[in-house]
C-alpha cells in the first residue's frame, strides 16, 4: 500500500525526498494550492512526480456523506482506504463581517471538530460512538487530512485560519503520538498555518497521558469531559473513571503547563434529571477551586435508542448562572445541527445500517 503524504512532517519528508527543499514545494502544494494529483506539481522534475505518484497517496479519505445544517453546520463522512468510515464537522461560529464600503473586514470564522480513532474504547454510556467498539487508531495523516478536505470542499482558503478541536469520534490521548504529530503537521507555517493556540485537544481525562501531553508542551488548549462530580455517577457515565477518577484528573490538569492568557476548558454534558441539579453545580465549584477554569455546558444531544433526555433550557441557565455567581467562567455551547445527524458518531451509525462502510 502506498506511503500517505500528509502523515509526513515536513522534516520527515525532507529526509525521504532529496534535494531537501522539495519538501517545501510538495508541502505548498498540498497545503496551500490544494493539488489534487503530484502530476499537478509543475515545479517538481518529472521523474520525482513520477515517483511519488509510484510511492505516495495524496487522497487517504473520501467523502461519501456531507449533511448541511440550517444554522450552517456541515457534518462529513469520509470513508478511509480500508473501507472503515469516521465523522468530521465544520462549524459556522460567526459570518463575514464588511465594511461600510463593502470590503472584506473579517472572514467567516470556523471550527472544525476531527476524529483521531475509528470508534472509541471510552464506552461512554451517553455516546453513539462508543455502541460501534473500537477499530482502530487514525495516522496523523488521516487525521490532517479530515481538515484538508473540508477546506477543499468549502473554498475555504489556505490562509484562512480556523480553529481545530480534537473531539469528533475516539479519545485523542489513547492516539496520542499521531495526534500529537498531526499538531506539528497542522502549525508548520509552510502547511495550514494553524497555530497551537488555535488547537484543542479534549479528553476524557485519561490522567497519566495528561500528564504526557504536558510535558511534550505543544502549546495547545486542553479540555477535560468531565460530565459528572462525584466518582459513582462519573462511572456509571465514564467506564474509564474506574481507572482515572476525578481526583487523579484534577491533579493533572493542577500540573498542566497553561498559557497565561488561557484557561483549562471543562466540558460538562447536561443531562435531564442526571447531572443538571444545583447540588452538581455546587460540587463543581468546590472541584475547580485553584484552577484557572472555563465551564462549558453542553446540552445532551438524543439519538435513537438512547434512554439519556435533552435538558430544560432554565435548568441550564440556572446551573450556569450558579457558577459565574461563584466566581466560575461558565458558557452554555450554542446546540447546533440539531436538524441533521448532531450527535457524534450518528451520520456514520446510519451509513453502517445502509450497508456503508465498516
């Protein structure tokens, strides 16, 4: 099978393809014209063009589904080259702004949310993903690519930036070495130009990989799905809790090395007449006291054949108006596509049951 081009850094490329500055070139090609084919390559010598056609494959995915939300949400399925199949989705976080003469003063502003595995070995109770098992890791260039395609299918253009969040399907951290390349592979400034600060890697708190990420400081954003207070619901929620509980959570992320204009984001699932009490709330502003703390609250998003509820809006409001009275950044996340396939791992559940993909 043929090497895939974007699970290269550009270091490792210039160690593959000689002269070295030709990495440069392929790079340019891929990550800012786009190049559909290395024939396109007009800048490289026809012998090396014919070589990576031999040796390298420039399209490790294809999109088999795309599902456009009224708000402007666009979730993707893309199919890999084993046949396995796993989610992405752009997100419309804000318009094109004008000026009063019509120019151009801001781009539309996205955030796009990539996979890392193929399934997920967490076994979240609430989540669809988990009722696939586990398949298998994504390489950091099935991981790049995810984005690279959506950038293509959109018009979106290479120096646009846009914000990554590592928390479409699997947990990030069980793939930690290729995501951490795919990192690298976004932030080169001769690639996307995506800087670290624009990336978010959320776990499920698996502890002893916080603390490895930590020390690889890669200068990205962290965020923890915490969903619950106290360690019997987490574990009734989180499986996982059962060998990383709260405790050993909070120590990590008390030891994660944090920018200073940042803060550690918590991701916090509401669940009607689970989690969405103010004795939660209460809990939880004891939990976060001393860390430079952003809560964000998620409205659960049902799917077919789960028993979990989508909570009263007021009980949301009343559970986030609680933490900021104490003193807690809290958001309350803005549901989106809820008139498409929203939850995580949903569009893929309905194109396995079409006999689509694995």
């Amino acid at each position: 099978m043929k090497k895939i081009i974007h699970d290269y850094t550009k270091e490792e490329l210039a160690e593959e393809i000689k002269p070295a500055f030709r990495a440069k070139q392929i790079y340019s090609w891929v990550y800012h014209k786009h190049a559909d084919s290395f024939e396109e390559m007009a800048n490289l010598p026809k012998d090396l063009r014919k070589k990576l056609t031999e040796e390298y494959e420039l399209h490790p995915l294809e999109r088999i589904s795309r599902q456009e939300s009224r708000d402007g949400s666009i979730k993707y399925l893309f199919r890999l080259r084993d046949g396995h199949t796993v989610e992405a989705v752009l997100l419309l976080m804000k318009e094109a702004e004008y000026h009063e003469d019509g120019t151009l003063k801001h781009h539309r502003r996205y955030t796009v949310c990539i996979s890392s595995q193929v399934g997920c070995k967490v076994g979240c109770a609430f989540c669809l993903t988990a009722k696939g098992g586990f398949m298998r890791d994504l390489s950091a260039g099935e991981i790049v690519s995810q984005v690279l395609e959506i950038y293509k299918d959109q018009g979106i253009p290479s120096n646009h930036r846009v914000n990554l969040v590592y928390m479409g399907m699997g947990e990030p951290l069980d793939n930690l070495d290729n995501v951490a390349k795919a990192v690298r592979i976004f932030s080169d400034m001769d690639g996307m130009s995506i800087s670290p600060n624009r990336q978010t890697i959320s776990t499920s708190g698996l502890s002893s990989k916080i603390e490895r990420l930590g020390k690889m400081d890669l200068g990205i954003n962290l965020a923890i799905s915490l969903h619950a207070v106290d360690d019997a619901l987490r574990q009734r929620l989180m499986p996982i809790n059962k060998a990383y509980n709260i405790a050993s959570i909070i120590e990590a992320v008390r030891n994660f090395p944090v920018n200073q204009r940042k803060k550690v984001l918590f991701e916090y699932l509401v669940i009607k007449d689970v989690n969405d009490d103010l004795e939660s709330a209460k809990k939880l502003v004891k939990l976060l006291n001393g860390i430079k703390a952003k809560v964000n609250l998620i409205y659960f998003n049902p799917y077919p054949g789960t028993d979990f509820q989508r909570p009263d809006p007021e009980d949301v409001r009343r559970f986030q108006e609680y933490l900021l009275n104490k003193g807690v950044l809290c958001t309350i996340r803005e549901s989106k596509g809820l008139d498409i396939s929203a939850a995580c791992g949903q569009l893929r559940e309905q194109k396995l049951n079409e006999g689509v993909g694995k």
